[in-house]
C-alpha cells in the first residue's frame, strides 16, 4: 500500500499522518508502519475488513496504541470526505 499525500488536503492533515505513520526504508523495505512500531498499518485495516475487533487487533500488536489506531482511522476517515471523494471520482475519466 502506497500513501500519496494529496497538495490539496490542509497541512494539518499532513502533519499528524507523519507522526502517526513512519515510512522509513530501513524498516520493512519502507513499508509504511504505526509510528514507533514495525507494525504494518495495512494490518489494521486488514484485520478491521475481516471483521476482527479493534481491541483484538490490539491484542495481537501491543506495540500499537489504541490512541495510535483511533488516530489512524480518524485520519484516514479525513481522506474520505464527500468533497475529496467528489473530487477523485471527477478526475477519473
């Protein structure tokens, strides 16, 4: 999973994804991980797809905190809005 970080989105946005996540070649190839951790971020979003609980997913990676993965979800929650969507579905042909 590649995070294109879009000029339009408020800097805000910009800031808190780079203390959240870490993307750093020297972990995981530079996949990018929960800031702190070598913890995927796609595993949570894999583990919340297959249904699996926000707290069991904590379980399986303490390294994570759940303040880190509530942040994540808000984040990502912030590239989905109706204008950012809107805008992305008009740019595809």
């Amino acid at each position: 999973m590649q995070i294109l970080l879009d000029e339009s989105l408020p800097r805000k946005l910009w800031t808190d994804i780079k203390t959240l996540i870490t993307i750093a070649p020297d972990i995981l190839g530079g996949t990018p991980v929960f800031a702190g951790t070598r913890v995927p971020i796609q595993s949570l979003f894999d583990h919340l797809e297959t249904s699996v609980p926000l707290d069991e997913f904590l379980e399986d990676f303490p390294s994570v905190t759940k303040g880190q993965a509530v942040a994540l979800l808000k984040e990502a929650s912030q590239l989905l809005t109706a204008k950012n969507v809107a805008q992305r579905y008009a740019a595809v042909g």
